[in-house]
C-alpha cells in the first residue's frame, strides 16, 4: 500500500511498471535530497514522464502525465560527489490528484490504481502471451539472436518487463501504462508490435536498388 503522498521523480524518457526494476543515476541537487528523504524513510519515489515541451521550463515544475509508477529503492549507492546510483523495483501504478511546493523536489497527493487480474482473464493473458512470444520470436530471428522466455515469469510479470524494456518511444510507453490493467496492455502490447512489424516490411518492400 503506498501512502498518500510520495515524492515524484520526472524524467523525460523513463516510464515505470510494476515489478520491473530501473537502475537510475540520480545527480540534481533536488533529486539528491529526494533519495536522500526517501531512504530515510519509505524508500518510495513515484516515476512520472514529462509531457512534450518541458524544455522551456525544466529547472521548474514542467506538465507531468497524470498517471505514473511507484517504486521501492532496492539498492542505493551514494557517490562520492553526493550524486547517488539507485535501482527501483515498480510497486503500484498511481494518478497524480494535485502537487504540493514545499521542497525543492515534488511530491504528489495520489489515487492508487491497483492492477489485480480477475481469475476469468488468467487464461485469455495466457493466450495472448504465447502470441506476443511467437512475435518476439520472429523478430528476434530476423536479427540472428535465440530467442529464450524463461517460463517461470508470471504473465504479468513478463507483459510489463516487455513494456519497458523493448525498444519503444517513451509515449508508446506511457500509452501501455495506462492501460486499464495488465490484459489490456498485452493487448495494445502486441497491437504495437505487430504494427511496427508490418511498418518494417513496408519499407523493405518500398527500397529499390538501381
């Protein structure tokens, strides 16, 4: 169970998902003294992706998407500069209600979003596992690697490691987070997929050589 309010740590292409880790660099002063409350006390820190234009005011408090992922830090290493390495393991996923400015890092009061899979949809993520397998597979044939999906990772498990580690743009990612629980964004997961695939064989067919 998360509390109420949690820092927030937002990063213009990071996006979180539940129990999956994230190794971090952290070296903003304000985000040095936020690892530093966080270990302190509950270790948690909320990942945010910032909306597009947070250039122009990033040393502020630039748009965040709404809904975001916790995290608990599982390993801290402080640095001699003060700078700290950090890995994150993703907890739940939460929707900012409103911030608060009284440090110099932010903190966000939150809703939780729970992602509890109903026993009906057990078989039907299932399913859609093996086909999202079957399209990594090929993909990762037509690349010359072997393809190897450890079976012991729990289907949830494996959708949101996918989610976050396979190469995407950090909106196809916060599309998939926001997703209405884990079977929807294999759904959208595989959609994705299978769109970027067919994109690749259009432009291989669309080069001529002269």
């Amino acid at each position: 169970m998360l509390p109420g309010t949690i820092p927030i740590f937002p990063l213009p292409n990071v996006v979180l998902f539940p129990n999956v880790f994230l190794p971090l660099h952290i070296f903003e002063p304000r985000y040095r003294a936020m690892v530093a409350d966080a270990l302190e006390g509950d270790r948690i820190i909320g990942m945010v992706l910032l909306q597009p234009g947070y250039e122009a005011n990033y040393e502020g408090r630039p748009p965040v998407f709404a809904i975001g992922c916790a995290g608990v830090i599982t390993h801290s290493e402080p640095l001699e500069d003060g700078k700290y390495d950090i890995v994150l393991r993703g907890l739940e996923r939460f929707r900012i209600l409103s911030e608060d400015d009284d440090r110099a890092y932010r903190r966000a009061h939150i809703d939780l979003l729970p992602e509890s899979i109903p026993e009906g949809h057990r078989a039907e993520l299932r399913r859609h596992r093996q086909r999202l397998e079957a399209l990594l597979a090929a993909a990762l044939e037509r690349s010359g690697s072997e393809p190897r999906f450890p079976p012991a990772v729990a289907d949830e498990d494996l959708v949101n490691a996918l989610a976050q580690y396979l190469e995407l743009e950090p909106l196809e990612r916060q599309a998939l987070l926001e997703q209405d629980g884990v079977l929807a964004r294999c759904r959208a997961l595989i959609d994705l997929l299978e769109m970027k695939t067919l994109a690749r064989r259009s432009a291989w067919k669309g080069t001529s050589v002269h």
